[in-house]
C-alpha cells in the first residue's frame, strides 16, 4: 500500500489530522497518492489497493462518516467505471477525488450562508469545542456585517476551545472563553448555540465533541435555540442497519499525565445529543428538523443507500 | 489588629485554604490567636479588635456563610458576656472557639453517619469537586463495611476532582475519574450522586463549586437521586433578607496562562442549584428537604436571625 | 348595622375598592366607623354589631383573606379582652385597628427592602396586573439607586396593567406594555418576574389576577425567577381545613358589553399559581419557599388558626 | 401599475384584508385585474408589470407566505410559457388565477374533511382568534352530525375571536368566549386545541397569531392534542434558507389609543409555535408531523423550491 | 410473651392484617393482651416482656411506621413512669392504648371532614389499591351529599381495588374498575387522584402499594392534582436518621401459582411516590405540602424525635 | 362466502388468534382459500366474493392495519390484472398472498437482524405484553451470541408476558417477571426497552396493547430508550384521512369474571404511545424516527395510498 495512506491513517489515529473535514480531506488526498504511486498492473489488482487503502483508513479512528463516505463514492466511482486500464483508474481516482473535495467546499460555503442569516445584530453565540464549518459560518456573518459575540468552552482535555477562541479573535468578533462546567451559567446570556458534527444517526441524533449532549440540554432548559451546522454526509448509512455510532475512547493521559496508578480514568470523545434538542440541522439542503434528515438523504445523495 | 488574622485572611483570599469547612476553622483559629495576642486593656478596646478583625475575614472571600456564622457566633458570645475583664473576655473567645470547632466535628460526624446509611452495597456514587464532608461520609460508609465505587470528575479549572480521587484511592475505594463535561455520559451508571455546599439560601438553594447546577440537571434528567451534604451553618441569614449569595469570580489565569491579550475570560467559582433538584440535604439535623431550611435553622440555630 | 359597613361592603362588592391591601384597610375603617358610631349598650350587644359586621364584610367578595384576617383579628382583639364597657371595647377596636394598619404599613415596607434587594441594575423586571406592594418595592428600588426597566402586561378584562405602567411612569421608570398574550413573547427579555398576590393556600399555591399561572409557566418555561411579593397575612387559614380558594366570577360586561346574546362569556377574575413555579415569597419575613408558608404562620401569627 | 394592486397592497396593509387565505386571495384578484387592465406591449412590458406588481404586493405585509406562494406561482406559470403575445399572458394570469384559487378551495374542502373526523361527540374544542379554515373545519363537523362545543378567547387587540364567536353561534354551536389569559383555567375543560397558521417554517415551526405559542405550551402541560389546520402553501420557502420568518409588528394604536406618552408599546401581531408541541397539522395532504413538512412540500410542491 | 402476640405477628406476616391501620390497631390490642395475661413480678420483667413484644411485632413486616409509632409510644408511656407495681404498669398500657386509638380514630375523622371539602359534585376521583381511610373520606363526601363518581384500579397481584370498589359501591358511589395498565388511558377522565398512604419519609416522599408512583407520574403528566390521605404517625422517624424506608418483597406465588421453574418473579409490595408529585398531603393538621412534614411532626409528635 | 373466511373472522374475533402477524397470516389464508374453493364462474363474481371477504375480516376486528394492508392488497393485485379467468384470478391470489407472506417474513427477519445490533452483552431488556417480532429479534440476538436478560411483565388482563416469559426461558434468556404496575421500580433497572406495535399512525404514534403508553412515559422519565418494532405494514393509511386509530373494548369478563353487578368495568385493549417517547421505530427499512413514518411509506409501499 502507499506510504500516504499508512502515513495518513497514523496521522488520523494520533489525532494530528482533527475535525471530521479535515480527516475527510487527509483520507481522499490520501488516495489520491496512493492512485498515483499505484504499481498496479490491472484493474484487479488497482481495485485490492483501494479496498485495502479504504480497509487502514476505516480503521484509523471510530465515528468518522464523512471520511467513510467520502472513501466509498470514491471507490465506488472507480468500480462503477468499466474501464480496465489503470491510468484511466486512477484519472478517475483523481476527478472524484476533486469532485469530491468542490462539493464539500461548496456545501460548506452553502451552509455558512444560511447559517449566517440566523445570526442577528447583538446576538451572543454560543459554542462549544472547534468546528471549522461553524467558524466559517461566523466569518461568513461577519463579512455579511453582523454585530455579534460569542462565548465559547475551553473543551477539556484537548482545550479546543482555545482554537475556537483565537480564530474568532482573528475575526475580530468579541469572544469569551470558560470553563466547560460553567455553561449554565453563561446560557442564559447566550441568544443561540451553535454546534458542529462528527456524525448523524438514522434517528436523527447527533454525535459530537464529549459535553454537546449536556450543552444542548442546558439549551433546552433555558429555552435557547439549538443548532447543529453539518454536511449532509457526516450522516452514517450503518446506523440505519442498527449499528450504534461507536463513541471512541482516548488515551487517560489527554486527562491526567501523572494519575496515581489505581485510578480508573475514562476518556470518551463523543457524546451523543438527543434529536429533540435539536432545533433545527443548518446543511447544505436548508435548515432541517433532524427527524427527516434519512428522508433528505434519500432525495440528495440516494448512492449511500447502497 | 494580630497578624494571625491578616495572614489568615490573606491565605484564604489567595485561595491557600480551601473548602468552606477549613476556611471557617482557619477563621476560628485566627480569632483565638488574635484574643490571645490582644494588647487590649479594655472591653471595649478587645470588642473594636474582634470587629476588625470580623471585618477582615469577611472582605477575604464571598460565599463563605460557615465562617461568617462561625466568626458572628463566637464575637456575639463575647458581647453577650457582662464580663470587663480582658483576660476573661479571652477565654471566652477561646471556649467559644472550642464548643464552635467541637460541634462542627459533631456534625461532620452525624452527617457521615447518617449520609453512610444511603449508600447500599455495589451502587456506584457519582461526586463532583471536592468536599471534606463528602469524603469523610465516604470514608464512613467504607468503614461501615458498604462495598461500593465513585466516579468523579476533574473539576476544572483547578483539578479539585483529583483530590477527591486521590483519598479516595487512600481508602481503596475503587474510583474513575472524568472531565466534567462527561458527567452525562456517565451520570447513567451512577445511582447515587452527592455533592457537598458553600452556603444554602432562605429558598432552599444551594451555591457550590461551578458545574454543580449541571450535575443536579443531570441526575434530574436521569432520574438519580442527588443529595447535598453539608453542615446547615453553611445557611446565609442575609439571604432571607433578600441578598443574592454572591458568586465570586476568580483570576482567568486559572483558566489559561497564556491567554491572547483581547480574550475574555470569566471564572466564577460557584453556581447555583436549585432546590427543585435536591432531593435531600443531608446536615447534623437528619436528611430534611431543601425547602425547609429555614424552619430548621429556627428550631436549631435561631441565634442566626438575631 | 352602621352605614360605613355597608357602604364599604357595597364598594367592595363593586370593584370601587381593588386590591388585597385596599379592601382590607377600607374593611378596617368599616369597623372603627361601626364601633365609633355603635349605640350598643352591652358588651353583648357590641359584639352582636361586629359579629353582624363581619359577615356583611365577608359576603362582599371571596378570595380576600387579607380582609378576612384583618376583621378576625380585631374582633378577636375585643372578645380576649375582659372588658365590659362598650367606649372601652369602642377603644380597644381602634387601637386594634390602628395596630393592624401600621403592622401592615410596616410589611410593605419591609417587603419593599428585601424585595428591592433582588432588583440588580440593568434588570428587566416582568409584572403582571398592578399590585400596590409591587410598585411599592420597584419605587424602593428606584429610590435604591437602581437602574432597570419594567414590563406589564395590559391584563384584560379591566386593564390594571395601564395604572401599573402610569404609576412606573410616574417614577421615571422605562416601562413597555404588551397585550397579556405576548407575554411569551417577551418573557425572553426579561431578567425577573414579581408579581403580587390575593391569597395564599396552606398547599403554598398563590391565587393571583387570572393570567398569573400562565406568565409562571411561561417564566418556568424560559428558566426565569418567579417572586411573589405578599403580606403573610393572605395566607388563607381556611385552605387548611380543606376549603378550596374561592375563584370569583366577575360581569360578561367587563368582556364584552354587547355581546351575541347566546354566547357564554365567562370571566374568572383570578387563577392559581402553583408552587411549584414559584421561587420564593417575598414576604415581612424574607424570601421564603412557597411550600413552608403554613410552618411560617405558625411562628409568626400563630393566632390565624386558633 | 394597475390600481388594482395598489389599492389590495393598500388594504393588506391596513389589515382591511385579513387571515392568510383573504389575503393571498386578494392578491391574485389583484395580479388578474393588473393583467387585464395592462397596456404593456410586449411580453417584456407585461412581465416587469408583475414584477411591480409582486414587489408591491410583497411589501404590503410580511408573514404572508400562502400570498406571496401564489403570487409566485402564477408569474412562474407567465415566465414558463414561451408565448409573447400579451394578450395570451393575461389569458394565462387568468387560467393560473382560476387553477390557483380552485385548489386552494378543494383543500380548504379536504381539510375540513379531514379535521371533521377529530372532533367526536361531546368534545370540547379550543381554538384562538380567527381562522376561516378552522371555521370551516367546524363547519363540517357540525353538518357531519358531530355534536360539540367551543371555547374560544377574545384574541386581543383587535378580537378576532368575537368574529369566531360570532360565525360558531350561527352555525348553532355552544360557544364560551373568555380573555386570553384565561386559556390555562379552561384548559381543563377541553378535549381538543385546533387553531390556523400564518406560516409554517422549514423546520415545521408554525407562525400564527399572537398567543398561539402559550396555547400550545398549555395545552402540552394539561396533554391535550393541539393541531394546527393549514393548506401547505402557508409553508414559506425562504426559511429552508435560514431566513427567520417575519414577525410583523403593528400600530401602538390597536393596544391603547390614548396611551402616556412615555409608555413603550410593543404590539407582534404573531408568534412562534414550536413543532414538539403540534400533534399535527392537519392539510390537504392528509395529518402529517411537522417535522415532515419539507419532505411533504418535496413531493407536493416541488416547484416552490425552485 | 403472651401468644396474642405471636399470633397478631403471625397475622401481620401473612398478610392476614392489611392495612396500616388496621396492623397498628392489631399491634395495640396485641400489648394489651400481653400486659393483661403478663406473669411479671416487677418492673423488670415487665418492661422486658413489652420490649420482646416489640421485636416480635416490628420484626412481623416492613414498612409498618403507623405500627412501629404505637408500639413506641406505649411503651415509652410505661418507661415514663415512675410506677413500680405491675398492675399499675398494666394498667398503663391499656390507658395508653386506649389513647392512642382514640387519637388514631380522631385523625381519621378529621381527614375525612378536611379531604371531603376537596370533593366537588360531578367530580371524578380516581384511585388506587384500598384505603380505609380513603374510603371513609369518600364516604364522608356521600354523607356530605356531593355527587361524584370514582375509578379504582384492580391492584394486582391481589387485587384490592376490588374490596375498594365493593365499599365503594355499597356507598352507592358510581364506581368504574380498570386493569392497572390503563390507568394512563383514564386519568384524562379524572378531576383529582386520592390514594393512601404506608409510610412518609423526612424528605416528604410516600411509600404506598406498588404502582402509587406510576399514578402520582400519570396525574402529573395530565396536571391533575395528586394527594395523599395519611394520618400524620406514618411518619417513619428513622428516615430522619438516613435509613431507606425498607420495601417488603412478598411471595412470587401472589404473581403466578404455576410459574416456570427457571422464571424469576419479583414482588415489592410498595413503591416510593417523589413528594413532587404530591399537591398536598391531607392529615389531621390539614393540607400540608409533603416537603414540611418533619416540621409538622415537630411541633405536632415530637416525641417521635426522641 | 366461503366457510374458511368466516371461521378465520370468528377466530380473529375471539382472540383465538391473537397478534397483528399471525392475524394478518389467517386473513391471508381464508383469502386463498376462498379462490381455491370458489365457485364464481366470472371475474365479477370472483371480485364480488373477495369484496365480502374483505368485509367480514374487517368487521372481525378493530385495530388490525397488518391484516387490512394485507387483504387489501392481494385483492388490489386481482383487480389490477386484466384477466378474465377465474382460475388465473384464483392463481393470482394464490401468488399475492405468498409473496406478502415471503415479504412479511423477510421482514420479520430483516427486523431481527437490525434489531439485534441494539443489544449488547450484559444488558437488560424491558417489554411489555407479547409480540412475536420482539421475540424474533431477542432469539436473533442470543443466536447472534449476545448474552443479555430481560424484564417482562405479566400483561393483564390476559397474561401474554407469560407467554413471552415461556418463550425466552426456552431461549435461555434469563428472564424475570413483574406485575404491570411495578414496571417505574424496575426501569431502573432496564438499558433498552423493546415492545411491539398493533398501528402506527400518520402523526408516528404507535398503537400497542394497554400499558405501553405508560412504559413509554416510564422509559422516558428515566431517560431510557424506547424503541419499537415493527413491520411498516402495520401503517394505517385511514389515520392519514383524520380517522382516530379504533382501540377495541374488550368483555370485563377478562378483568373480573363475578365482579358485583353494579360495577362498571372498562378493558380497552389497547393504547397511544405518542411518537415524542418512540426513540426509534425498527421496520424493515431501518432504524427510523416515527416522525417520518409517512414518508418512508411513501417511497416503500406508495400502493397504501391509493
């Protein structure tokens, strides 16, 4: 297999690569590399390499649909393909991959225009953890002359909240960071939340950053609109088979370097929040009760099904 | 005025001693240590040292009702004395100081008694931050026989879980340790939670450490019973009279060091559970329903409201 | 029967005279006019007149308890007492009633300085109907130095909002009238909710101006304080014993005067507010659960369940 | 422009014209006689006097969205044909008209055919302000045989619900009117809430006039069904992409014409009922969840995502 | 120990004596036949013999406070005083039984006077399981001349909805009879829920017959008002000191006769009711909120504190 | 008609067949069995006698979509060929009924196997009643070597969770049994509750045997999932049309067979679980919010809507 695609997988697994976009991104590129370096001499022979590509790739990290996604239609745009010559093969790997990567960028520049229009003068957004689709969508409200200002968590134990909290400086937009137990406090100077995704189950719940389950409720205790901003395709297909999304646990040392050694700590890096918190997913199809979200993807992107 | 007093002050207000228990001892000890070195020649010159010296320990730390009724009770037996002797005045001080400190054990003592017949063998206990009350019941119901385990969280921003859990291990009580933000995720194996208190309100409210409110919502949420342990001096008579218990807000340098210069950053130490989600508080008197408090406080501790 | 007590009677039956605090005091007058005017010879007799008297007052209008304690507690001020002189027992109602006056003068008072304590400034407070004790305590604020802004609604049928919104005016205080309706709405602005109240039930449920519950459940609903602001006296000795507050059913006229001749137009005047959604009382004794309403009695005015 | 449009633009606005039906009804009216009365030359000439046309008539309210559908669709149905004879286009305004109009009444029809088979024998049905497809729903009810009775609230400010009193006596049925803060007394009494919509928004929130909101929240407290009966058309598009749904805010006047000066008057004509409390809007398509909404307008409607 | 004892505790266990009242009047009559048939020459013994009796009677069933308090309380008459001579002794308890039934027999009349007021006509009261002191409420309401119907649930496993529906009915109350499971489906058709009471614990929680919770979370859900009849000794003062209120688990047979070997059935006679739930509890003292029934006991039984 | 339809309709009448599966299959059975002992000599006659076929199995029994989809179709599969032949009709039936057996089979086996994934080792299954796709899924589970238990209860009035008991002992589930009414004390206890459905309507409720609503509401206070499984078939396409899902009424002969004859006794047989307690519907397209439900049936079965 190519180096990228094991260089890649690694970088995944350590969490280098962060953010479902992201790992997506590294994924397909990696396949790309891989297309490219290919010493295959048939179709047959093309087509393992993928599926062993897709096989290292899938295992890198738990609760990724998008990049899975991503994988699959590339893959099954190569076996869809009649053709037998390799260099056609990896000539489709590539225009996917690029089809792939524009629709991606072009949903994300969609949502941020819808997204952008919740936004109201004097508002004060709340977040939680780094989503890069949610702070392209801050951006795209402050470009739209928006006056507003976020608070958002630390996001224990990998602070990225802290990112959050610098893009948005960046921005000029007024940011006020706290700790992640402090939100009850703060909700009820928020006026909306605003989220993103890691993935989205056939129930329409929402899989993200560990404490999104507990934000949300807090919403929904103070009567604050709840927002999820995410990509169609972060919604994964096996959940409607039955599988639960898997919540990946990490290393007790994010959490404490030097605990005593009986100490049990438990790291889980998702969590899951309830549909009926969720007033509404901001995708690249519109504003969506997350109730109808398998019924959206069967009219938008039906190949998932398959 | 005895520097016991200002050094005393000064540790508190620099965080040094920490838990409302061992501040309202330190107060004690500072009061006594004060009656002790008092060049005062006359009751009336001792009574304006003591006033001081109240006035000091009470600009050192808001929300801090057990040492403010700690430090009430021993000037006003002083007052109450006809006594003019200095010398006597100071004993005084220093009985009061013995019977205030005596009865407090007493009731850390009855608390642990009565809190260690809630935990039955093989539940799971769910605790946030650290209270000396909390682990001394834990160290009881240990000691009673109960086989059970703890999970707790890490209590940003300054780790105080990890206190908790080191004594915790010290009593060989099996113990899983958290982020804070995944209290929800866990709150489901939990069947019991107990949480200690900085001071209780006339409505029955109680201020404790930031993310208490949340852990209440949550075993709310996942019908857990949750009870707050806590001596009932840590009642504040000026809430009846309409006071907010005031929140204190502590230096964002607890929260990141390193901070961008434009970065808000707020860090209150407590927050506010409401008496909705307390199904008990368990103090000196018995396990008693938070909405009552007041009346106890009147059969109990009626100096208070004078 | 002296024509003072039926006049005032008439008055109150009317709607001439409105609000606990008014019917009681003009109840109080009643009886002194009687007893200065009495031409009672025996104590017998004398006593045969306020009997009479209080149960022409009674009859007036239900749901006054404040009334009802305040003539209870006079003419059971003249049967303790010995005496068998009627300018004696005519003293002894006016004392009597001078002592309940300034009793009552001196909780309004006291419920405006704890009451004006919960007013932080840049507050926005949301009222409900006018009650003299609310725009008593927001007037103490005012004077308190504090800076915030009022809410009212209209409060249909007789639109009590509008002499609320007039008498804040009057103290310069920014005020914003909605249609009763709109109170949800507008809940979301708002910081605090007082209201006042006409009785109090030994379940510590408020019986209030009809729409009270509502705006409670709506300030629930947005995780918003509810006070009610009340003299403990209308507490309601009857609810004990398990009478049920009467609801009084005011004219179709205040409706509508001109109405299709076979519509059913009904008109409760108050409704009632669980305790549930009520934070504390705010009363001469401080800020109380709801639910210790009767216990507070007990220690206060014992006499109102003898 | 034709006067036509001037003068219904004129009357929406000063709600001489009301409910969304009359309204969007007025306005076709309007877009005909603008069609008939055109001098316009060319097909160019006639299709920038629509544009006027539906710029004005877009501009005389906003929350009208089964107006500005209709509006919509008819000028689609110009822009579609290749003709360019003017006369033929005013034809096609016409036959669009007429389609426009016919099904808008056969689902008024299949809606009250619907909603009949709700109400059963002995039902108490509440409703709030006035909704000519609500009355009609009752309507039939009432010929189906069913035997019912309403409560209705008065609907301030300008009692819309006299004018549903009014039309429910004269179909002979029981009717109770009552203020609107009465709604949570007589809650109890109900069986069944039925009210109309204004709007229905892309995550299936309904906007409809002031109140409806609490009316729901009441009804979900005392779990009674609550259903909102509306053509689909009232769905507005430009909430699939993030736009907040206008709520319009109207004169001062309508709440308290001779009002202080100083008073700050807010009078939202609308409100936002949220999907978890609609049990179903009942429509031509049949009962359907809100939360489907979009995914029904998909199959129904799929022009008006165009 | 005198074998009316061992055969009232031998009653009590197989559930021959149900009924908290009906076990403590046995208990009672139990310590009098012990004390008249007592060989004991002194004191000692016989003061020993009633302490045997104690263990007997209490160690016959959980759950048994009414019990538990007399048994208490006579013996404690005994201690009290200061007689040496055993007939005096003798004498003592029957003149303390006597009381105390007497006392018992008063509470029960006076809760029915109080519970009838809440009894309007046409009213529909639902219950569950049997109640003496339910019954004679509602039979006091008949002799009170209200009208009104009820509804009681069958009460598996032994079905003592029916002996309330035969007193019922006897009463010539209409009386309806439904499976327990659709309790949900018929709380919509009632106007207020009335159920017993076997224990109250210090933080104002019922423990009654399995499925009371179920009831109280139904009421709550339908926002029908929950109350609970008890006379105010079911207080269990060891609950003050932390002890669980013990739930008696009875006989699989009760369930299923002929049960498959390997099933496992379980039976817990009680259930514990979250004083939430509870609008009021109606005692001898009135209409109390559940959440001061250790204050009530305070100042009503406080020698059950000692 | 042929005797096999009127046999198979007092079957279905008397309960002697019982659950939507198998009364769907006996349906289908008299079907075939009309067409083969037919002796219509036309298409018309043919057609006629399927029609009084369909008459009679729909009298049987209220609440029976599964068996009414079923019927419905094979005969829409008759009438929509054109042939004229009896005997090709008769194969025709023939062919329809086994293909919706094959398909409700798969079905069934599609159910189990998604189903199945929800289990994981060492949980504790809840259920209510009998249903024989839940006992398929928990047998797929426990071959799919998932070790799990299960609660079930005893399902008055006519003990079908005996039957379920029976069948997961067989399975070697380790099964323990409760009285309906002690399900709130044994939720606690539960991880997933699994329960079957009788209907599903257009708002996404589910129809069920008595008592599940109260399981849903259970489930739901302790924030445990809720899920049922069903076929889709067993959608009713009439609730779409505004008809009320028809609960049967059953003979109080199964709740008291010599109850007093005064005694009125209601036995519904089934109840409404709203879709807001439904976690997930588990049907043969997947895991699926019930709000969607429509428009899954829109692009599975569009034929139920014609």
């Amino acid at each position: 297999m190519a180096k990228a695609v094991r260089v890649t997988a690694d970088r995944i697994r350590k969490l280098e690569v962060q953010g479902a976009r992201n790992v997506a991104i590294a994924a397909i590129k990696a396949l790309e590399a891989l297309a490219e370096e290919s010493s295959a001499k048939t179709r047959k022979e093309f087509t393992k390499e993928l599926k062993e590509a897709q096989a290292t790739l899938f295992a890198s990290r738990a609760t990724e649909p998008l990049m899975r996604n991503a994988v699959r239609w590339i893959i099954s745009q190569v076996e869809k393909s009649g053709e037998e010559k390799v260099a056609t093969l990896t000539k489709r790997v590539s225009t996917s991959s690029s089809q792939f990567l524009k629709n991606l960028e072009a949903s994300k520049e969609r949502i941020a225009e819808i997204g952008s229009k919740r936004i109201l003068n004097n508002m004060v957004v709340f977040t939680h953890c780094h989503s890069s689709t949610v702070t392209h969508l801050l951006s795209k409200a402050k470009k739209d002359g928006k006056t507003f200002e976020v608070i958002c968590t630390e996001t224990r134990p990998v602070f990225q909240g802290r990112i959050t909290a610098k893009e948005l400086l960046a921005l000029d937009v007024k940011t006020t960071l706290i700790v992640d137990s402090a939100a009850r406090s703060f909700m009820r100077n928020a006026d909306l939340v605003i989220v993103g995704a890691d993935a989205i189950t056939s129930e329409g719940n929402v899989i993200n950053k560990i404490g999104t389950g507990t934000i949300a409720l807090l919403a929904n205790e103070a009567r604050k609109p709840f927002y999820v901003v995410s990509e169609l395709l972060k919604f994964d297909p096996a959940t409607v088979c039955g599988d639960y999304e898997q919540i990946e646990e990490r290393s007790p040392d994010e959490i404490w370097k030097d605990a005593p050694e009986k100490l049990v700590i438990r790291n889980p890096a998702f969590d899951v929040t309830r549909r009926d918190f969720i007033h509404g997913v901001i995708c690249e199809e519109g504003i969506i009760p997350p109730h109808s979200i398998k019924e959206v993807m069967h009219h938008k992107y039906s190949w998932i099904f398959e």
